[in-house]
C-alpha cells in the first residue's frame, strides 16, 4: 500500500508506461518517456489507484502497540485533517492531541465513573487519543467534523497508523461527575461541544473488512 501511494509523489516513483511499457520517473526532471504525454496520463492512474487502495484498506483497530508516533507524523496527520471539506470554509471544528499517559488516566478515570471498566479501556490503550470538538453555532459543523475525522483516519492509514472512530468517550465525558474538568484541561474554545473522538497507533491486529450492503447505493436515471 505506502509503495503504491508514493508513487503518486513526485521525484520518488518509477512507474511502467501504460502506453510504450517504458519504466520512467513521474517526474520530468529526474527522466522523462520518450513519450511524454504517457507520463501525465500514468502519473494520475497511479495516484487514482493509490487513494482507492487507502480507501479500501483503511479498518477500524481495536488493538495497539505499545508504540509512541512520532510527533512529525501526528502534525502531518492533522495537517490532512484540517484540509477537510467544510461548511461555508467555517472551519467549525478544534481539534485536541492527548498523547500525555497523565491526562489519559484522568480522563479514563472520569469515564470509569459513569461506564466503569468499559468506559475506561474505550480507547483501546491505544497511545494517541484525539478529541474534536464543533461549533455550536454553525449548524452542519458536526458535518464538518465528520469529514475532519475521515481524512485524519485515512492518512493515518497511508502513514502506516491504524485509528478508529469513537462515539462512547463524548458521551463518558459529557456524564461524567468530572466532566468540567476534562473539558477544561482538553481547553476547547466557548461555544464548542466534544463531537468525535479517535483511537491512533501502531495497530497491533489486521481485521477482515465487514461486508458492506451495496445496496443502499443506488442511481438514478
């Protein structure tokens, strides 16, 4: 999969022609085809090939290493999260990094006061907790905050970092005696309500994708 989605980046990749079966760099300074109009059209099959294949291998993961990412890594991540679709460029998310094992554990422990051990371990011990707070004065920012989430997931994904989604720590943390206090040291701006959480990490298990109901989707005419 990280073989196939560098060869959408330039100056990395060397890809066969679809049209005269050369192999050539996709990027014209480093070599060209001797047909270069082969090289434009292979560059973006390749790079069509590399989202659809994120896409499809992305699951959802349950299991982590106990592995720390690497902080360069974490930023790439949000900075493809934050280059999300959203409303009217609203923007109508915030979005917190908890990496600190301290903060984990209070903030376990005020979910274990409402959920008990099921609260606590909800996170999966995964390393990387994100928090995402929206906007409560933008109508469709939970919308937003969706799309926020799935792009950070599906670039943890091609960054080799398994995630998944969320939903029972916002409603721990909403319950919770200690809520106020979690919401204070996680400092989300007034008027911002948690929406979604996400588990991030080394994943330490590789789950079969569940069937999905292709028809739900239908066209048309």
């Amino acid at each position: 999969m990280i073989k196939s989605l560098l060869c959408a980046l330039p100056l990395v990749a060397v890809v066969a022609c679809g049209e005269c079966g050369a192999k050539k760099s996709n990027c014209a300074v480093a070599g060209e085809c001797e047909k270069k109009e082969c090289v434009a059209q292979c560059t973006k099959e390749c790079a069509a090939d590399a989202v659809v294949e994120n896409i499809m291998t992305r699951r959802s993961i349950r299991k982590y290493k106990q592995q720390a990412v690497p902080r360069d890594v974490l930023e790439k991540i949000m900075e493809c999260g934050i280059n999300a679709p959203n409303g009217q460029g609203k923007q109508s998310w915030e979005v917190r990094v908890v990496e600190n094992a301290e903060l984990q554990d209070e903030i376990k422990a005020a979910m274990a006061a409402v959920g008990g051990e099921r609260a606590a371990g909800c996170f999966y011990d995964a390393p990387v907790w994100v928090f995402v707070a929206r906007d409560n004065g933008y109508d469709f920012s939970t919308i937003d905050c969706g799309l926020l989430s799935q792009n950070i997931m599906l670039a943890a994904n091609a960054m080799g970092v398994g995630s998944v989604c969320l939903g029972s720590p916002v409603r721990f943390v909403e319950n919770s005696p200690q809520r106020d206090a979690v919401l204070e040291k996680l400092g989300f701006s007034d008027g911002y309500e948690l929406c979604i959480c996400i588990a991030l990490g080394y994943a330490d298990e590789a789950p079969v994708a569940k069937p999905r109901n292709a028809e739900k989707v239908k066209f048309i005419d």
